[in-house]
C-alpha cells in the first residue's frame, strides 16, 4: 500500500488496483505498447486507456511528473528486455514486465479491466531470484526453524520462527519490515537483510520470529479505505506477532523483544507504548524526521548523486516538494473523502505528518537499542542525531553507528546508491554480534 521512500529501495509505486481477467495474449501485448509509450513518454495516449479509478488516482498531467521521479530514484529508463510473465491472483491479472534502469532493475505491473481498460499500472522492485547462501557468522547445526501463521484479527500471515537448539527458554525477538509489501526475508535486490538476522541471531541463543508482512499478502485489502494508516500496515501485526511469541514453547515470555527495520524502527516508539511486556526494543536505521521530509531529502540525494542534477530530476524534486506541501495541508475531511497523495490514503499521511518518533520515545519506559549505517542516503546520521537528543541521557538506551555500513546494514564503499542493493551480501557481523549480545545481557535490576 505504501509507496514511501524509507522503504529498503528508494522506488515510487505509481498505483496498483484491482483487476479483473483479460486474455493472456492481449494482456501481454497491451502491456508492451503501454511500455513503448511511456519510453517516449506520451502520457496522454497512456492516461486515455485508464478506467474510471485510475482517472482519479491520476488526473490529467500526473504520470508525467511521477515517472520523472521514478527516474530520479531509480536512474534514466534503459529498456525493457526481460520477457513479461502473467500472474492471476483471485480476480486480479497482472502483467510484469522485468525494465532496468540506471541505478535498479525494476517490474513493470500493468492490469487490465474486463473492457481492455488500465485498472492497475505500477513499478515495483524487480523480483529476483535469490540463490542465499548464509554468511560465515551463521551456525546451521545451532537452531532449527518452523512454520507459524500470525494472525492479527481477520488477517493471517504465514511466519517462519527460527529457534535455537537446547532446552531454552529463550528470549525472542520480532522483526517488523519497512515500508512496501515486503516478505517475511525483506527481500531487496539480492540480499535477505531478515534472514541474516534470524539465522545469525539463532546461532547465538535469540529466538526469531518474522513473517509476511499484510500489504505483501492483501495488497490493496489490507484496511478499511478512508481510515489506513499504519497501525494497520504495521503496528496491529508487530504486536501480534509478538503476543504469539509469548505463547511458544521454550521462549522466555518475559524476554520478548521487538526489531524494526526502516519504517518499522521508526514506529518502533508506538509499537512500544502499545505493549508494555515487551523486554526492550531495537532500532535499525529508523527515521527521527518526518517521513515527507525523509522522501524529499531522499530526492535531492539522488538527483544530485553524479553531481548534476537534470530536468527530468528536477522535476522529481519538485513532485517531492509538492508532496510535502500537499502532506502539510491536509485536513481531516480529506481522509473521510478519500483522497489519496503519492498513492497513500489522506489517512496514512495524517498519521504521520505530526508523528515525532524521537519524542515518543521519551515516552516509552522500555530499553532500546539504536543502530545506524553511516553510508545510509535513505535514513542518516542526522536521525541518529535526533535520537540521541531525545535519548541520550537514559542509561536504559544504547546507540551504535557502523561506519561502512548503508541501509540494510550491508558494508560497501563510497556514496551508497539503490544499484548497490542488488549486489548480494549479508547483514554485517558485528551488528548481529552487537544485538545478541544486547538481547542476552542481564536484566537491569
């Protein structure tokens, strides 16, 4: 549902909606003309195929300016070489279509209604076959790993727990995704950031639950429209998630700990003050500001990454602009009309806008751990900042930067970019090394 730029790749969603069958052979070569025209960007012949929903979501004008921010994020359009694939799920039909661009590979989604018409029209990340192979720091021989489903009211999500080997009990922690329907891995690119951690986790005596997250499974279904925010997204099934950990055998229910990633850390303060059983809390590289002034920093970051920024970029930086100056004059009543701004409800942004996740924090009587990778562009050293003003003064929370490190806590080296996501690699050593040995320190007494 959320298309926000503090997801673990900086991409924008430019919409996805629920479609009904088309013939295959049509589907496939409608998708390709659609293709062909927006590589030579005529918009118009594009927006005069949309059905009546996608003609509200995108007036007029409004693809032009959004595909100018794909391209700021993910780089100049180079094509679209990979063979289309067609994917039906319940009554939707949807062709993805694998493009690159400079900085990323990307899929194309196009569906179609049952008169031909463009009822869902997206970019996502591409999905790309990952052959893992875990890192040296993990221990096969040390945990074993199981199927769970959490279910969070009428939505059920399959989960994966890893559980160390012995007798326990053991304490355990949740890990909660960015932003994006993400899977229980947070898969990006080639690397499988929550993967690493479980299993490195495991190897050391920390019990891990992750699972699917719900806008991954329901997509557009995932909360009443008009009303979507993220408690819904995240907050409702981290708690969940939580709770079903308290009731496994050979966890310590009183040493159960949650883990967010992303948007997840930075709602890690709500999530918090929502459970207060919870053991403490870990925050990887979580926003302190923000979110529509994170997604515009984020534009600029990568307009002017080569050291110029183009018109196309600029345009990019504009629609940023204008989506924090659309974000700050919302009201309440838009949320109930059901208006929708860089395809997330008024709600979600009416949630966030006056959300001060360091302040929370305050706020919150639970130990916390706070991790930052200093090569991070997505979130910075500057949201470290803000969490150490806030925390800095409390013996109970503990703050780590990892100089080589970026967004998925992955070292490299020189400015990061979004291409550097699909180099494969693992979560680095010393920050598993540095939550475990939080997670298993003795309680304060």
């Amino acid at each position: 549902m959320s298309s926000l730029v503090i997801a673990s790749v900086a991409l924008v969603t430019i919409l996805q909606a629920q479609a009904a069958p088309a013939p295959a052979d049509d589907a496939l070569a409608r998708a390709r003309a659609i293709l062909a025209a927006v590589a030579a960007r005529d918009f118009a012949k594009i927006e005069g195929q949309f059905d009546d929903k996608m003609k509200a979501a995108l007036p007029p004008g409004r693809l032009a300016v959004l595909w100018a921010t794909l391209e700021t994020q993910a780089g100049a359009f180079k094509g679209c070489p990979g063979e289309p694939r067609l994917r039906t799920i319940a009554d939707k039909r949807m062709v993805i279509t694998p493009c690159e661009f400079d900085h990323a590979k990307i899929d194309a989604q196009t569906a179609f209604d049952a008169e031909g018409r463009i009822s869902g029209f997206a970019f996502r990340p591409a999905e790309t076959a990952v052959n893992y192979t875990p890192p040296a720091y993990v221990d096969a021989s040390a945990y074993a790993e199981s199927d769970l489903s959490v279910v969070s009211g009428e939505w059920t999500l399959p989960a994966t727990l890893t559980l160390p080997n012995g007798p326990g009990p053991f304490p355990a922690v949740v890990l909660v995704h960015g932003s994006g329907p993400q899977d229980r891995d947070s898969t990006v690119g080639r690397n499988k950031p929550f993967k690493d951690l479980a299993l490195g986790l495991a190897s050391r005596g920390v019990a891990v639950l992750r699972y699917e997250k719900r806008t991954k499974i329901y997509g557009g279904r995932s909360g009443t429209p008009g009303a979507f925010t993220v408690k819904q997204e995240v907050i409702d099934d981290a708690l969940a998630a939580a709770a079903l950990l308290r009731t496994q055998p050979k966890i310590d229910p009183a040493r159960v700990f949650v883990l967010g990633h992303s948007l997840g850390g930075t709602l890690i303060p709500r999530i918090g003050a929502a459970d207060a059983k919870l053991a403490g809390l870990v925050v990887m590289a979580g926003a302190a500001r923000p979110v529509p002034e994170i997604i515009l920093a984020q534009a600029r970051y990568l307009a002017g990454a080569d050291g110029t920024v183009t018109p196309e970029e600029q345009k990019g930086i504009d629609e940023a602009s204008a989506l924090v100056e659309s974000v700050r004059a919302l009201k309440p009543e838009d949320a109930a009309g059901g208006r929708v701004i860089f395809n997330a409800p008024a709600s979600y942004w009416l949630d966030l806008r006056d959300y001060d996740p360091a302040s929370a924090a305050r706020g919150v009587a639970l130990p916390m751990l706070i991790l930052q990778g200093e090569r991070d562009y997505q979130v910075t050293m500057e949201d470290l900042a803000r969490w150490k003003a806030a925390l800095g003064s409390r013996r109970d929370v503990t703050f780590q930067s990892y100089p080589a490190l970026n967004h998925l806590f992955i070292a490299g080296t020189g400015p990061a970019t979004p291409a550097e996501y699909d180099v494969p690699g693992h979560v680095a050593e010393p920050v598993v090394r540095d939550i475990a040995a939080w997670i298993l320190r003795p309680p304060a007494r």
